[in-house]
C-alpha cells in the first residue's frame, strides 16, 4: 500500500486528506473527541512538510443535502485547539467559497469543508455522479491522502473515486489500523474471541459467517441478539429484530455447532418499558423477556448481570479478543453496566485487546476507560470487520 512518503516533496502543494472526523454531538457539542486526535499525526506531518492542508469528511447521515446538525463547524474548533493553530471552516464542500478559501491557503495552513454527505454524489450508488463529485474534490489539490479508517469500506466519491484522480497514498492512521488487523488475521494467539453488539444490526449479522471461520467464541450482545434469540423461538418483546434473517441466524448457529464454535447468548436482559434513559426497567431471563411487567412492549436494552459476568470470563481466559458494537444503550446510565463489565474485562486480560467502532470507541471513553488500557482502538468498526472478513475494502484497494 502507498503510503505518505510516495508523494514526494509536499512543500507548497495542496493536498485533500480524507479523513473521517464523524464525532458523536449532542445538541452542537463534541461527546468524544477520539475520531479528531486520532486524525492529528498525519496532519501534523503533512504541516510539518509544508503541504497546504484540506481536509474532508462527513459526519452522521445527512440525506445528500444540508442539515444544520450534521455540520463539521464545531470539528473545526476542537481540531484548531487540538493543533494549537488555526483551522479556517467553509459551510459548503464545493463551489466559490470552498475555492476561495483553498486558493488562500499558506504552506502549512489547514481548512475543513463542510460535509461531504451535504452533497448527493458523495454515496450515491451511480458511478457516474459519484465521479462528477469526486473531479471536483480533485480539482482542489495535486495529491490526495486517504486517512478516513472508518470509510474505506465504502465505495463512495471521497474514499474510492478521488483516490483514482490523483496521485494518492493511505495516511498515518490508515497505515497504523491496518497493521492492527493484520495481527490479528495472520495467525492470532487463541483462543480467539469476538465479542458483537452495537444497533446496526443487519449490517452486523452478516460477518458472523466469515468469523465463524477464524475464532474460537463469539459473545452476542448488543441490539442483533433479539434476533438470535428470536430465531431461537423466544419472544423479544419490542425489542430490535431483524424479522427477514431469522434463517440466516438459524444457520449460523448450526454452522458454528458444525464447525465446534461457541456462540454465547445472553442468559438475562435488562428490559426497558420505553427508550428512555429514566424508563422502569427489570432483569429477566432472556428466554421469557415479555415476562417483565411491561410484556410485549418491553424493550431489552442492555445485557443482564448474569451475562455480563459470563461474557468476562470468557473474556479473561482469551488470548486474543476483538470487540464491536456496545451491549446495551450504554448512553443512559441504566443500560450501561453490560457494556461497562465487558470493557472492564478487556482491560484485565492478559490477551491482546481491540475496540472498533465509533460508538464502541465512545462508550469505553465515556464509561472511564483510558485508550491506553485497550491493545489498541480503532476509529473503525464496519471497516475493521469487513477487515477481518476478509473482504477487498474499496478504499484499500485502490491505494494498492
Ligand atoms: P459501533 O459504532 O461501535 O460500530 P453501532 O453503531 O453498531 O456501534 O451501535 C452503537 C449503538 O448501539 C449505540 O448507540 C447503542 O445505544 C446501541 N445499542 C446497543 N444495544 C442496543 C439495544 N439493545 N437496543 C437498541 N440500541 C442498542
Ligand atoms: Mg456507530
């Protein structure tokens, strides 16, 4: 893979980083910074080589226009006090302002434009009108950095098609996640266990297949294990499910019998009578969750206490653990504990340990867990999957 050093001589050229600065907010205000440092050594670098810095990127899932929530002007801010020096912020991605400000740009000065995903081409499905937004990100610069971990999974203008109209090469943080990974797909120490949970279920469900091949456990927590349990036969109350991959589930749990993995499921829920962080809420077994007092309305949110304590200690005796997607709604106190007790074991494993996923990323932040406590963390929690799937990533491969 290319990296920084094949572009050569950076002195006063422009160059577009991608970078992926999709940081949680909460009404306006950077809940983890974690996506924004992490972007910071190949930016640093390229200042230092006296590069005209751009950098791009989106933030959450703007519907291809502008959405005033969705804006990375409080990313500007906290990137500028990150790198003690100015970052200047345009409010649009392309067009005369995001030129102009471009064009005034000094060796070693940085600007961010506004999000990516404000423009349709940016993940639309036709290769033509991804391309058109792509010649126009192009046209800003004469070198292209691909730093975005947590997109090179996706086919999209930024990540795929501008790599393919400029001289380009993986940043720092690419180079470094991916070094990461490969520890853990060439010959990790075993046993090998993944633990899954987080919301983006259908996304989720469908590595399980390739992991079945490669661990020793996986641990299923989080919003897809109703569908586990449901295609079990239990009911999930209103709970998440994914009603249309019950047979897929059904046929990953004799694939794992086949192949002698253990699936763990969870024992007990915390179930919830409404999305809400001061919701009532009971532990019940998870094979009779409309058992709660609030029946079939009740929602599980987190892992229970039971499970927690088993999930731990399948997770100490590990050699090597990869963990994605929250075991509850661990963004209100009351459904954090599940999530809590499975970071909480990551840190007193003697196993190499890593976390990927924004949200995942998050929460073990939030919760009080220091970086450092982890193997590693990843900004990357759809690409590292598809990374350990074994999966050709777009973004990847197009730096080959
Ligand atoms: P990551 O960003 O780490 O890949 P996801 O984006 O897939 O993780 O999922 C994170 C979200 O999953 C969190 O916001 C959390 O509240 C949510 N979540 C976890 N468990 C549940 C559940 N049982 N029901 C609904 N949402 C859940
Ligand atoms: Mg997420």
């Amino acid at each position: 893979m290319r990296t920084l050093e094949s572009l050569g001589d950076l002195r006063s050229q422009t160059v577009v980083v991608r970078c992926d600065l999709n940081v949680p907010l909460k009404e306006g205000v950077i809940t983890d910074d974690g996506r924004i440092r992490a972007s910071l050594t190949t930016i640093r670098e390229l200042r230092a080589a006296g590069a005209r810095v751009v950098l791009i990127s989106h933030l959450g899932r703007p519907n291809g226009e502008p959405e005033a929530k969705y804006s990375l002007q409080p990313v500007a801010v906290r990137m500028a006090e990150l790198l003690e020096s100015p970052v200047s912020f345009v409010p649009e991605t392309v067009g005369a302002a995001a030129t102009a400000a471009v064009a005034a740009l000094g060796d070693g000065d940085v600007v961010l434009l506004e999000n990516l995903r404000f423009n349709a081409g940016e993940t639309s499905k036709d290769d033509a009108t991804r391309r058109a937004f792509a010649e126009q990100l192009a046209a800003f610069g004469q070198a292209f950095v691909s730093d975005g971990f947590g997109v090179v999974h996706r086919k999209q203008a930024s990540v795929y098609d501008l790599a393919q109209l400029l001289p380009s090469a993986a940043g720092r943080l690419v180079a470094g996640e991916l070094e990461v990974l490969k520890r853990l797909t060439e010959s990790p120490q075993r046993p090998y266990t993944v633990v899954l949970g987080g919301s983006k279920v259908s996304d989720k469900l469908g590595v399980i297949s390739h992991l079945l091949q490669r661990v020793d456990t996986l641990l299923i927590g989080g919003g897809m294990l109703f569908t586990f349990l449901a295609a079990q036969g239990h009911k999930v109350g209103a709970s998440l499910l994914e009603s249309d991959q019950l047979d897929t589930v059904r046929g990953y749990l004799a694939e794992a019998d086949r192949l002698g993995v253990r699936i763990v499921l969870p024992t007990d829920i915390v179930v919830a009578e409404a999305f809400a962080a001061d919701a009532a809420h009971e532990v019940v077994a998870a094979d009779a969750i409309e058992s709660s007092s609030f029946g079939a309305a009740g929602l599980g949110l987190d892992i229970g206490p039971e499970t927690a304590k088993a999930f731990a200690s399948v997770i100490e005796e590990s050699s090597t653990v990869f963990w994605n997607g929250p075991m509850g709604v661990f963004e209100m106190a009351a459904f954090a504990e599940g999530t809590r007790t499975v970071a909480r074991a990551l840190t007193e494993t003697q196993g190499f340990t890593v976390v990927g996923g924004g949200d995942s990323a998050a929460a073990v932040r939030a919760l009080g867990f220091a970086d450092d406590q982890f193997g590693h963390i990843s900004t990357g929690g759809g690409a590292s999957l598809e990374y350990l799937e074994g999966k050709a990533l777009p973004g990847l491969e197009v730096l080959a």
